[in-house]
C-alpha cells in the first residue's frame, strides 16, 4: 500500500514554566491510501500533538516542531510555506476535533460553515455551494438537511453536531481524514452511529483515516493499523488483529487488559499502576519502566529502541521476544 502520509522522526516541544517538555520524540509512522491507522495511549501520550503537528496547529509559542518530516502526497508539510499549506488544510487533509461545540462557530449556520469551507477551496457558485452542503447532510444522515442547513449550532444535540463536523470536514473529499476523539464526547448509542458513519463515508470517498483514541474498542471496530504510544514515543506498532492477539510491548498488553473490563483472580479490575510521567523523556531509562511488572534492571537506565520483532512489528522493549510473558 503506497504512504499517502509519512511521518519521520517527529518532534514536537512545549516550553513551559517547569521547563521544555517533549511532548512527541523522533515518532515515525505511515498511513496508506485507503487505510485507517489508530493512534492509542493514555492522556498526555502525544497522540493529540502528533496530529495536529500534520496541519501545523501547535501554538507557538508554546509549542513548536523541532525536528524531521511530514510527508504528504511528496511534499514535506513541516517545510511548507503558510500560504500553502492553508490550501492543504480542509481540502487534502481534513480534521474531526473532540469537542464539536467548540470547533463549530457560534455566530454562523451549520450551512454557511459548509460552503465556506466549499467555496474556499473549490471556488464554487453560492447555489452550487449550498446544494453540495444539503447532499453533504443528507450523507452524514442529517434529518430535515434542508432545515438543519440554516441552524445554529447551540440548536443541534451533540450527535447531530458531530455529523454536521464531519460533513463540513468532508465537504472538499479530502484524501485524509484525521479524527482526534470522534466519539468521545458522545453517548454509547450515538458513538455506533458516528463510528458507522465514519466507516461507511470512508468506504464510499475511498479517503484514509488517522484516528487518535484511547478507546480500544473503537479500534477493533475500525482500524487496519494500530500504533502503541507512551510518553511521547511509539512503543509499538503493527496490525490490529495481530496487536490485539499477541501485543509485545507490556504497555500494550497492560492497555488491553484494562480494556476488556474483567475481573483478576482477586476480584479487582485491572489497572496500570501510578500514572504516566508528567514531562516525558527527562528520565534515563525506558519511560514506561516504572509502571511495568517485568521491568529488568537495564530498562532503567537504557532507553530501548525501537525493533522488528517479526516483519511490520516494531517494539521499543527489551524483552518483546518474550511476550507474553
């Protein structure tokens, strides 16, 4: 499958008052024309920052990409002057954030958000614009699109704002289609709509998908490819069905244990110890180290790197030739 989106060796960094936190490190990863690739890990993993450094949205300052590449359809989008990459954003690459309600603008109509965003990049009538917007909604299953397209967005429920989001993101056809917590914010029943929506969209526009989640029931659901990080770094990476049947990093397994919601012999849910460190990268040592019950003594002050344990799966782990343990 050829790389429609090729990460390499991104970092990011935030200078703050308790000094630089490199929030992702030297992060590496593809997605193909078609496919949809999971970003998981916990809150503060770097998933968030991963994907909003492909359209260049870190603030800066505070924020700023400090080092390697994002290549989309050949061009490095880290290089790109602003000029150009305004024309990249919305119509090759297009972003679902997590909060629909703050994404929408208050002050216009879910129809006006639409064309503009149309008539931005495509330089289409107005009347165009707008038959284009209402088959936009009926497509994203909108009730009444005719109706809906001259509301506001304090009007809309939240799964209605959700659709109205991914269908102004959808207006252009972009070619990628980066999803940061779709579904997060929304109740169980509505999250299977919009996850069914997602898939049945990406199926007919034949566009990518970068979701970045922490559900891992969401990705069983959805993902081809599946990439593991942990305190700014990827841990792990490979397919879904096979991360899912033998993950080989412990933060991975660990993930899928707590996911599956099942007692331990002592009749308590499992769960990672202790939390993910706070500025990631400033300790020597596997970052992960502290949490982890197999931790050896090298992983303390050695870092690992990332390996192919078998082909397509590389693990940042010293003992990932051993899992499950």
């Amino acid at each position: 499958m050829s790389a429609l989106l090729d990460i390499r060796g991104l970092s990011v960094e935030f200078r703050t008052s308790a000094g630089v936190l490199r929030a992702t490190e030297e992060l590496s990863f593809t997605v193909g024309r078609g496919e949809t690739v999971a970003l998981v890990g916990e809150s503060g993993s770097g998933k968030t920052t991963a994907a909003l450094s492909i359209l260049r949205l870190i603030p800066d300052p505070p924020g700023r990409i400090t080092g390697g590449e994002i290549r989309f359809g050949g061009r490095d989008l880290a290089a790109l002057p602003e000029r150009e990459l305004s024309d990249v954003r919305g119509r090759d690459i297009a972003m679902v954030f997590q909060d629909p309600l703050a994404a929408l603008n208050p002050i216009q109509t879910i129809g006006d958000q639409m064309t503009e965003m149309l008539r931005r990049h495509r330089k289409v009538a107005r009347e165009e614009a707008k038959e284009r917007a209402i088959e936009m909604l009926r497509l994203v299953g909108m009730p009444s699109p005719e109706r809906l397209f001259g509301r506001y967005p304090h009007s809309l429920s939240g799964g209605m704002r959700q659709r109205a989001i991914i269908g102004i993101a959808l207006m252009c056809h972009p070619q990628l289609l980066v999803a940061d917590e779709p579904t997060s914010a929304l109740d169980v029943t509505v999250q299977a709509q919009v996850l069914a929506l997602l898939l049945e969209l990406k199926r007919r526009l034949g566009m990518a998908v970068l979701l970045i989640t922490h559900d891992l029931g969401v990705v069983a659901e959805v993902a081809d490819q599946v990439v593991v990080m942990y305190a700014g770094r990827k841990v792990e990476e490979g397919e879904v069905n096979d991360i899912f049947a033998r993950p080989r990093h412990p933060y991975t397994a660990a993930l899928l244990d707590a996911a599956r919601l099942e007692l331990s012999r002592d009749g308590y849910l499992p769960e990672i110890p202790e939390s993910a460190p706070a500025h990631p990268g400033q300790a020597a040592g596997c970052s992960f180290a502290p949490r982890c019950a197999h931790a050896l003594a090298r992983c303390r002050s050695e870092t690992p790197r990332l390996e192919d344990v078998a082909p397509g799966r590389p693990v940042a782990c010293f003992r990932a030739a051993e899992m499950p343990i």
